[in-house]
C-alpha cells in the first residue's frame, strides 16, 4: 500500500510526490518559473532529508520544458522531422519544437523521442536524465531491501 498524499502549491496545480515507507522517490520539474515553484515545494516536502540529499529527490530541468531539454540534448532532428519541417531549411528550436507539438502532441513527441532514443542505446540519454533514474532505482533497492527485513 502506498501513501499518496498531494500537496497543492498556493501557484499551481498538485504535486504529489510518493512517499513509500518513509522513502521519497522523485520529482522532475521543467526549469521555468513555474518548474522553480514546484521544486521548491517538493523541497519543502522533505523537511527531514539532508541538505546533500535533496537533489537525489528533486530534478530540475536546465530548459524551460522537457522538449526544449531533449532538443539541445541531440533530438533536435527528431522535432525537426516530426514538425515535417523541409531539410536543409533552417528553423530555429522554438519553431520546430511548436510546429513539431501542433503537428503531433507532447505525449506523441516524448514516445517518438523514447524510441529514437531506444534505437541509439544508453549514450543517447542525457547524463542528467540518467542519473535521476539511476537515483530513482537505488532508492526502490532500498526500499525492496527495508521491506525484507
């Protein structure tokens, strides 16, 4: 059974982050202000984890949004042909990202970057992305570990 308690930010909308056993997993925001409002509250969720551990729990994004991440992260062809922009023709990143979004979908473009991705092995995935997952499996060890006991 898990504890799914939400927080709602006086900003925003819920986030809710699942505590299992006393263990946080993990929280990823975009890097806009409104990601920098949701990272402070998941933060402030975890009153008594240490400084140094915080980051483990929370990651933010160096972009304002996920796309504009995976973009300057080495899928800006992906958004490029998915925007079905002609090649050879510049277009700048927030162009391809909006046309790319208007021709598919967020959800359609994130499954289009994940199988690109797949098709490029482990070194396609960005070290940041990585090590939250990295993180994110450490923790389930844990917490698998915790229960075994």
């Amino acid at each position: 059974m898990r504890d799914t308690r939400t927080t709602r930010h006086h900003n925003g909308p819920n986030i809710a982050l699942y505590p299992t056993y006393g263990h946080w997993l993990a929280c990823l925001t975009d890097g806009d202000a409104a990601g920098q409002k949701y990272a402070a509250s998941a933060r402030n969720m975890i009153p008594d984890a240490p400084v140094e551990t915080v980051p483990r729990f929370v990651t933010q994004l160096p972009s304002p949004d996920m796309e504009h991440f995976q973009y300057k992260a080495g899928f800006s062809d992906v958004y490029h042909r998915m925007a079905r922009l002609p090649s050879g023709v510049p277009a700048s990143m927030r162009k391809a990202i909006t046309k790319a979004i208007h021709q598919e979908s967020k959800p359609g473009l994130a499954i289009t970057v994940a199988s690109d991705a797949a098709e490029r092995r482990r070194n396609a995935i960005s070290s940041l992305l990585r090590q939250m997952f990295t993180e994110v499996l450490q923790q389930a060890e844990l917490n698998s570990d915790e229960k075994d006991l």
